[in-house]
C-alpha cells in the first residue's frame, strides 16, 4: 500500500484526490495539508472530501514521512514542498500550473536527489495525444499551419494552460522550431501569419473543465485533434496511477509518458 500526502487537499483537485486515493486498492491517505491559515486545519480530510471519516486531519505540516507527496497548489507552494521532499528524500509528484523557468530549474535540481515526476496534466489520455500531435507534425512537415486553442473554467488564473503547453511543446520538438515561434493570440491591423509560428490562444468560459485542440491546416484541408476533460476524475486516476510508479523509481525527472512507457 503507498501511503500519500496530498497538498492543496481543500483545493479542486485536492478533494478528489483524497476521495479518490482513500477508495484506490493501491494507496492510503497518510497526510491531509493545507495552508496554516486555513479554515479547514484540524477536521477529517474524508469528510471534507464527502466520503467520511478517514481518520487524517488536515494539517499545516506533515504528520509523518509518506511514500509520496502529490502538490497540486501553486508555484509558490509547489517550491517549499519540493525543498521539503528533497531534504526528506520523498519521491514528488507535481501537478501545479503556471511554473516558471526558474521553478523548471529548481526541480531539475530536486531530481538529482529524489525522482520527481511533473506534468501540465496528470490526463494519460492528454498524454497520449502529446504523442499523436508529435507524430503528425512530423508526417505533416513544415507546410501546415498549426494553431493550439485552449478552454478552461473562468476561475483558471494561468494561461495558457499547462497543457496547451505540453502540446505545443511536443509539436516544437517534433518540428525542430524554437518556443520563439509561439503567438499567443492576434490583435491589430497586420497579423498575416508567418510561415513557422504556432498559434495559442486561451478561452476562459463558465465550468468547463478542460479542451484542448490542435489544429494543422494546409491549402485545401484541416485536421484537428482534440481532447475533451470531462471530469476532473480523469486527471486524479493519472496521478494516483504515477504516484504509485514514482515510489519504485530512481532519483531523476519523470512525465507520465514514461509511466505508459511512451
């Protein structure tokens, strides 16, 4: 059984991890943590979690050493837990957003010690389809447009999102450009495409969970690949399924493409 820390735990992804991680035949909720100043500090996670009393309080701190610690809070949360894993040796699993290059080199720095796996989205179906766009800009070649769209709920503060990111990465790397070609969105008189550039544009709408499409456009023919969040519940069954192959692994930075072993 791994035993799991989960950060954030009043958040969004929080509650379902808890939720989700306590009914996991593989995992056990060891540790429940929030922010000192937190409202919900001293009451059952499960509870909070709508599934009951499970016996972990939320706390500020953690309790005991678990086998993994799951962060999906914010970069600056994100960068105190990543030192704390690191000086503890705790395998880190970081689904946090809006990470900056520093941040990127911080967890380089943290994979010397301890393996640290990071994604933009914990989706493997997100993951996969990092696989297939990488593939088909590399058939396509250098002729086609490409354009990335991206819909999140209206409270997201990040944008573009993490995974926009990844997709527009894995078509960078598949199409040997540099990340100097990436648009995010038009404006004004003169926008006539350039001939390298990938598009990004960001839309903030109501609930909606996560969508994602890659557009390649040529002269004559379009193909769109999309992916369509829509539970969070699809994000949590990825993390819990890494958080698990992280604690046999050795120090060193892990994507969820190496946990389907694409």
């Amino acid at each position: 059984m791994t035993r799991i820390a989960i950060t954030g735990c009043a958040g969004r992804m929080g509650l379902r991890l808890v939720a989700l991680g306590h009914e996991h035949s593989q995992t056990q909720i060891s540790a429940a943590i929030e922010r000192a100043d937190s409202v919900h500090i001293g009451r059952d996670a499960g509870e909070l979690a709508g599934v009951g009393q499970i016996g972990v309080k939320v706390t500020a701190d953690l309790p005991s050493k678990p086998d993994v610690l799951i962060d999906f809070t914010a970069p600056v949360g994100t960068r105190n837990w990543l030192q704390i894993c690191r000086e503890l040796k705790i395998p880190m699993l970081i689904g946090t957003t809006g990470l900056t290059e520093n941040d990127h080199r911080l967890i380089d720095q943290a994979a010397e010690d301890i393996p640290v796996l990071q994604a933009g989205n914990m989706s493997l179906g997100v993951t996969v389809m990092c696989k297939i766009v990488s593939e088909v800009a590399r058939m396509l070649g250098q002729d086609y447009d490409v354009e990335i769209v991206e819909a999140h709920h209206r409270f997201k503060k990040d944008a573009p999102s993490g995974t926009a990111e990844m997709i527009a990465h894995s078509i960078l790397q598949a199409l040997q450009r540099p990340t100097t070609e990436l648009r995010y969105g038009r404006h004004g008189t003169e926008c006539t495409r350039t001939p390298k550039e990938v598009g990004m544009h960001s839309l903030r709408m109501g609930d909606e969970i996560g969508l994602h499409t890659a557009y390649f456009g040529g002269l004559g023919e379009r193909l769109e690949i999309t992916h369509k969040a829509t539970n969070r519940d699809t994000f949590v069954h990825g993390a819990l399924r890494a958080a698990v192959w992280l604690t046999h692994q050795k120090p060193g930075r892990y994507t969820i493409g190496n946990v389907l072993g694409i």
